[in-house]
C-alpha cells in the first residue's frame, strides 16, 4: 500500500480479452492506494475470511495515514501464482463495498489493464506498508 498525495492513471494495454475496452483516466487526492495480489491460495482458502483480512489490512493503513480514502489497484506482476480473474475482481467488488459501509470512499483502478501510473508519494515509513497473508 502507498499514501499517496496524487495517485493518476491511464489506461494503456488491456491485458483480459473478455473485459470491456477502456479508454480512462482518472486522478485520486490524500488516498492509501492498495496494490492488491491475489494468489491462486487464496482461492482455496475461505472467501470472507480472506475478504476481512483484506479489508482489516486497508482500514489499518488507512488509519496510520489519518485518511479515508482508498484506492484499489490490482497488481498481479510479481508472483508466479496469480488467483483467476473472476476470484480477484470479486475480492475486489466485496472488499470494496465492505470499506464503503464503514463510510471509507472508495476507486477501484480499471481491472484488466495495465496502466500508466503517476504517484506522489511523501517519504515516510507508514506512507509505505507491504503485509503478505
């Protein structure tokens, strides 16, 4: 997860056949942006379990950070095992609506792209926050 003062993308090469093209770009302000993996484990492994783990994470950056603002971005570049799209864009969809009842403002990033990026980020330790479960 990054805090981001200014987290913009674009989108640039759709990399899922069968999700919609998509010509986008979009800025977020003060946002915890969570770079979200999902691994083929955690399809195995209870879904609302794996869904409240996600959302107890984000809420605790987002609390070190004093926001309530979180961006969901998948990132599923640097691990060779990578849940199916299907599990991780409902992972997504779920994790999203459970952060927006508890008045969390929520942006997912376009699902299916890969995208140009443009952070802005300060440079303290809390501002940066990887957890592996």
């Amino acid at each position: 997860m990054i805090f981001s003062k200014r987290f913009k993308y674009k989108t640039a090469t759709k990399n899922l056949e069968n999700h919609p093209d998509i010509d986008e770009e979009h800025e977020f302000r003060d946002a915890l942006v969570a770079f979200i993996q999902a691994e083929e484990k955690d399809e195995e492994a209870d879904f609302k379990s794996t869904e409240k783990k996600l959302v107890n994470l984000i809420k605790w950056g987002a609390r070190k950070n004093e926001i309530k603002n979180v961006v969901l971005h998948s990132f599923a570049h640097l691990s060779e095992s990578k849940a199916s799209a299907e599990f991780t864009k409902e992972l997504f969809n779920k994790a999203e609506q459970r952060l927006q009842n508890a008045d969390y403002t929520t942006g997912q990033t376009p699902f299916g792209y890969f995208l140009d990026l443009n952070i802005e980020a300060p440079g303290y330790s809390l501002a940066r926050i990887f957890k592996s479960f």
